[in-house]
C-alpha cells in the first residue's frame, strides 16, 4: 500500500466493512500513479491485463500441461 500504510489501517479510515472495497480503491490509486508519472512496464500485455482483471495468472511460467 502507498508509503507501507497497512490494507487493514485504510480500510478503517475509509469506514469499508470488506477489505475487497479498500482494494478496488487500491487499484485505481495505483493505476493513477502509472499514468501522472508516465510509468512503462515490461510485462507482457496478457499477463497485465490479467493482473488488472484480478485473474489468475503465472507471471511467465509454462504450463506445459496445457
């Protein structure tokens, strides 16, 4: 969370019940933070739009079974 403030700490100052709310905050928090400072990522774009959807994912590994 921004500068190590607890999940659990913002969650109480924003008066959710469920820590599910807080993250939705979190996400769009970080996603502003990409975008006013310009940040580029190397991730390839499957595996950031899955991270961005909450999906499953497995950062680069191969599922040979597949």
């Amino acid at each position: 969370m921004y500068q190590g403030t607890p999940l659990k700490a913002v969650q109480g100052l924003l008066g959710h019940e469920k820590a599910e709310s807080t993250e939705v905050y979190t996400r769009v928090f970080a996603l502003d933070i990409v975008v006013s400072r310009q940040v580029q990522f190397t991730l390839p774009s499957q595996e950031a739009l899955a991270i961005l959807r909450g999906a499953p994912h497995h950062y680069g590994v191969v599922d040979k079974g597949q």
